[in-house]
C-alpha cells in the first residue's frame, strides 16, 4: 500500500465504503494501492468512533470466521495506537465460544469484568487486561506460572478446564502464538491458537488458518498455505498436467480439469 502525504480530503469527501472496498479487494501481490495519509487518518478516527459504542466484550451470533494474529508495518501499526485502545478486548459466540487474543488470567472470574473495562485505555504491566492480551497456555503448567515473555502468566489444562466448566463455554479461540499448521489444538480440545498470518515475518514457514464457525456452532478451518508451499504446490501440479496431457495426447483423450477444493477441516468439541 501507498501513501501520499500532501491530500486535502475531508470527512464529508471521503467514500468509507469504497474505500473499504478498494483495500478488501482481492489483488495481485505486487499491485500497490495509493492511499493518502488524511485518508488513514480518517478511517482510523471513524473506526474509533464505532469502537467507542460497541461493548469491551463482543456478543455475536454465527456464522461467522474468526482470524489470528497477523502482522502489518510498524510505521502503520503506530498510526493505530488510539484506535487499538478503544477496541474491544474479546467475543463471545453464542455463548458457548469465547475469544480473544492471549488467554485466560487469574483475575477473570466473571465475563461480566471485560464488559466493565472502560475505554480507551491502555494496557498496564499487570491485571486482567494485561493477561487476557497477553497469557499463554502450557501443558507442561499446573494452575499458573510466570509467562518467559515476561509479562502475564502461562496456564495449564487444569486451569482451562475449570474456567469452560465455571463460565458453561465449549471452547477458547485465541491467537497470539505462531503454530506450524495454522491451528493448534490444546486441553481436549477445549482451546485453541488460531494464526492466520502464513510464513510469519518471513521466517518460520507456517501456514496460516481462518476459523469458521456455522449457525449450529459446528467449527472448522481453512488453511493458508506459505507462500514457499504454493510454489511447490504450483510446480508440482503443472508437472501432473503436462504429464496428464502428454498421456492425453498420446491417446488421443480430452481431459477434463477440475478445480482443485480448499482445504478445510471439521470438528465439533462435544463429539470428539
């Protein structure tokens, strides 16, 4: 994406909806997009309007996709610093499904606590906030233990299990975590890491996932491949078609290609 200093756009001249639109658009990896820097500004201060009157605890219905952590530019990430202090901290689905970016904290004995955080706000050193933002799960824990990021807590199977039997949950969606499939299970199933960002910073290879959750709660996932994977992919299905054409040719057949599905998987936690 561009961004051009020198604009003159205004509230009243800017079309949100395109603009959304533009930049939600699928396009070629190496297209640029040339938006200026009053533009960003504008979204970001109408988003922290619409941020403001929405709950610090999100009550959705599905169906819906619920993505992980992805990672954008620092300049950028900089320009979101107000808008990120007036988001909403976590979901709950249907209340059965809840969601949020780090995990659970010992402080968290009612969801009712996130509905009462205030806003905007930002995130101290220590507390509830700090640890649903920031705590990992470890099976190798009992109860809590200090996190080796140095900030929040690590918290075991045990810990997980009380806390979906006390709040009458089926499972905890987080992120926060690279994992090598795009999707981590931990506890049973009764949580798990979501990471939609594929080949993170370009080092560790991972596919990416987007979870999908149905109107009847059934969940499952769409895998991101790395980009290293669907050139191989790429390569190795050109070499099936030329062979398959070859062979083809020599008989004298028509072929028929068909598109190839996305790769997707199923669960329901109650059934497994």
């Amino acid at each position: 994406m561009m961004r051009r200093k020198n604009s003159s756009s205004s509230f009243g001249e800017l079309n949100i909806d395109q603009l959304i639109s533009t930049l939600v658009s699928v396009k070629p990896w190496h297209k640029t997009l040339d938006v200026t820097e009053n533009e960003i500004r504008m979204v970001c201060v109408l988003a922290r309007q619409i941020f403001m009157h929405q709950p610090m605890l999100l009550e959705l219905e599905p169906p819906l996709k619920i993505g992980g952590k992805r990672r954008y530019s620092v300049k950028l990430w900089k320009c979101f610093q107000d808008v990120f202090n007036c988001m909403p901290v976590a979901a709950l689905i249907d209340n059965k499904i809840f969601c949020c970016h780090g995990g659970l904290s010992p402080n968290l004995r009612s969801l009712d606590q996130l509905k009462r955080l205030s806003r905007p706000c930002d995130v101290q050193e220590t507390g509830l906030l700090c640890d649903v933002l920031w705590s990992d799960p470890d099976a190798t824990v009992v109860g809590w233990a200090p996190n080796e990021r140095g900030v929040s807590y690590v918290f075991g199977v045990d810990v997980l299990a009380q806390f979906l039997q006390k709040m009458d949950l089926d499972i905890v969606v987080r992120g926060h975590q690279v994992v090598e499939d795009g999707y981590e299970f931990f506890g049973r199933r009764g949580l798990v890491t979501v990471f939609s960002a594929p080949n993170y910073c370009g080092e560790f290879d991972n596919a990416g996932a987007v979870m999908n959750v149905d109107e009847n709660l059934l969940c499952s996932f769409q895998i991101l491949k790395p980009q290293s994977q669907l050139v191989m992919d790429a390569a190795l299905a050109e070499k099936q078609n030329n062979f398959v054409a070859n062979l083809a040719g020599m008989a004298n057949i028509k072929i028929e290609q068909k598109p190839q599905p996305m790769i997707q998987k199923r669960f329901r936690r109650g059934m497994l």
